[in-house]
C-alpha cells in the first residue's frame, strides 16, 4: 500500500540538504503595537532590532527614544566614573573612526583655536559682487560710538561712520553687472555721515574674476551620489574636531562653560523619572529631539573628551540638550517660561546653560539621518556591550 504525505510527514522528519543555501528575509516587525509606557520597552529587545535594522530612527517611538537616551546617560556615568575604562573605551570608538590618540598629540602644537578650526576649510569661492556692507568692512570704514548726553533708557547710542578720503582707484567699489544700470540718479550723494565714493558703471578689474550666472551655475550642477558626502562621517572632519577640544585654550574655556551645569546636590528623582516629566509637559519633543541629544551628549563625552557626566550635572544638561534641539529642529512653540518650571530651574538659568551648551557644541546642533543611524547600531550598542562587560548591574548606576 502507497503511503500518503501526510504519512511519510508523521514518520520522517523532513531534511533538505539545500536549505543552508536559501537566503532568508531578515526579520521584520509584524503588528507590533507602540508601547504605552516607559516599562513595556525591554531593552534587550530594543538592542536586538537595532543590532539587525529592524529598528531605526524612523522606526522609534518616543518611549524608545527615552530609553535610549536614559541608558546611554546612566552607561556614561557610570564610565566616567573610571578614568582607565573610560580612556579604554574611547580610545576603542576613536580607533573605529580610524584616529590615533598617539598621532593627534604629536600635531596639538601645530593645531590653531580658531572659532570655526574645528571644521574642514571651505572651498575656494571665486569673488561675485562686492556688497555695500562688504566695502564698508573690506576698506576699513571705522564706526565711531558717540555717548549723547540725553541716553534713553539705556539704549545703545548710534552708530556713526567716520568719513574717508579715497583717492586711490583700488579702494573704489567695483561692480561689473550684466546689463550695467546708471544707478547714480536714485542714490542720494551722502547717507547720513557716509560719503558714496562709488563708480557703478566701471567694470570690475580682472583679478576679482567675472560674474556667475544662475543658468550657468545650473548646467555645472552635478546630481550624482557623492563619495563622502558631509551628512556622512568624515575621518578628517572628526580628527580636526578633536584636536580642536585639545587644544589647552579649548580646554580651560570648557571648564569654566561647564560651571553652570553642576549641582551642589542631586534632586531625589531619577534621570528616567525626569525625562518622563519631561515628555509629560512637553509632549511635542519629538524622536529626533531625543536621539539628537544622545548623540551630542555623546560626541562630546566620548569622541571628544570635552566633559564627563556625573550625577550632579546630567540633569542641567539634558535640559539644555532638548530645549536647544528643539529650538533648531522642531517648529513648535513652547514658552521658555513654561519650559523652565518643567526642568525646575530658573528663566535666567535656563538661558544661560543653553548658551554655554551650544559654545561646548561649537554651534555644530544638526546631524544628518545617516550619522543618527550609525550612532544607534555602532557607538551605542558598543557602550552597552563595554558597560556590560565590565560592570555589574547597577553598578555606579544614578537610578534610585
């Protein structure tokens, strides 16, 4: 008698010699609800689907974005409270990127502390049109502050401009225009103490280079992929950043930016619990907001050794974190007032850890979507396995 399928199925498992040669899907979520609250995200799982792209930055929900950001606090504290893991550590993520600790050294004499040396040098602008503020800055045009004796309400006095002979054909303001328009009729002779010294139908000499049109711009624009776009990591980029915050004059400004931060004590409420208060009263701070900041945070902790989180000012710093980001990434609006009783810090407070927080930053708030990604599946699952590793749970942990 023939045995049917099901038959020889019930007897016989079924083998496929073949089968280590079928490519798998890789896993994706499948009606998986939102959670609720902060207590229904398990953080093994989280770091499971980040570790295989099941989760990204746009695939977060805000209680993720929370727990990332309040794990990726409590690792760092904890790290920075041991200077040799720390250095272990960050010497770790640095090599990643490809930088050598030993190398940077050998060139912190030779690095500038310029407001802007942290970046790469921009590229060589050929000069356009020369505009009336330009002239004024360019040929040296001083302003000269008078002090009247009626000073209203402490208002600024005018700023008057101290006049100047220009005999000399070179300090003349040079425009070459494509149809050139005698402008000399609508212009007044003098604006206020400013004597117009301007030859608008001259054409510009030949080493200012010639004008550049729209539509020729246009034809040179290339749309491909670029190699190393700047919303990728740059190597170069990070190494200038680097050497920038070694730099001995870098370091003591930073310390005294870092002041305002610090608390004599710690309030008797969690990290956890006050980003949770946080996303109760200000309910707009969006995802972005929140992992933005765990990459700032970050940044400045690890790749650049500006500062070290400690309980006394995590606190201060994750309010300057949000309210900072929120400002430059998100177009809500929410009263600085009302922020600061959220955060229970004072107006004038407030506003000033939010300065100093962005000249610890050197202004530098936005980061590409590629960068946040790389972020979330390398560096911060590399803390999380590095504290692991080497602390117990709840070892150096904040959390009461």
């Amino acid at each position: 008698m023939a045995l049917t399928a099901t038959a020889i199925g019930a007897t016989t498992p079924y083998t496929n010699k073949y089968v280590s040669d079928i490519p798998l899907k890789r896993p994706a979520e499948t009606f998986v609800d939102d959670p609720n609250t902060l207590e229904e995200v398990l953080v093994e799982d989280l770091e499971f689907d980040l570790a295989h792209g099941i989760k990204d930055i746009n695939r977060l929900h805000v209680f993720h974005a929370i727990t990332i950001f309040n794990t990726m606090l409590q690792d760092l504290i904890r790290l920075s409270s041991n200077k040799e893991l720390f250095d272990q550590f960050r010497e770790q993520r640095l090599l990643a990127y490809q930088i050598y600790l030993d190398d940077l050294e050998k060139h912190l004499p030779e690095t500038k502390t310029g407001f802007h040396d942290d970046d790469l040098p921009l590229p060589l602008e050929t000069p356009t049109e020369t505009s009336f503020l330009e002239f004024l800055l360019d040929y040296n045009v001083e302003p000269l502050r008078t002090f009247p004796k009626n000073d209203f309400l402490g208002l600024s006095p005018p700023l008057e401009f101290n006049k100047r002979d220009y005999q000399d054909d070179d300090l003349k303001l040079h425009l070459k225009l494509e149809s050139v328009v005698d402008l000399s009729s609508s212009l007044p002779s003098e604006v206020g103490d400013i004597v117009l010294d301007i030859d608008l139908t001259q054409e510009a000499p030949a080493e200012l280079g010639a004008f550049i049109s729209t539509e020729s711009l246009i034809q040179t624009t290339s749309f491909d992929v670029l190699a190393d776009p700047i919303t990728a990591h740059s190597k170069e980029r990070l190494k200038k950043e680097v050497l920038y915050h070694m730099a001995p004059k870098i370091k003591q400004q930073a310390e005294h930016l870092l002041k305002c931060f610090g608390l004599v004590k710690a309030p008797p409420i969690t990290t956890e619990q006050f980003l949770l208060r946080i996303k109760t009263y200000s309910p707009l701070v969006s995802v972005s907001v929140y992992i933005h900041s765990a990459y700032m945070i970050f940044k400045l902790c690890v790749l650049l050794d500006v500062m070290k989180v400690t309980p006394l000012n995590v606190y201060r710093l994750i309010l300057a974190l949000i309210r900072c980001l929120t400002k430059k990434l998100e177009d809500i609006h929410l009263k600085q007032k009302n922020f600061a009783v959220v955060g229970g810090v004072a107006l004038k407070d407030l506003c000033k850890i939010e300065v100093s927080f962005l000249y610890l930053l050197n202004f530098k708030l936005v980061v590409s979507e590629y960068i946040l990604n790389h972020f979330l599946t390398k560096d911060y699952l590399a803390l999380r396995a590095f504290c692991k590793k080497h602390f117990h749970e709840g070892e150096g942990s904040h959390e009461v």
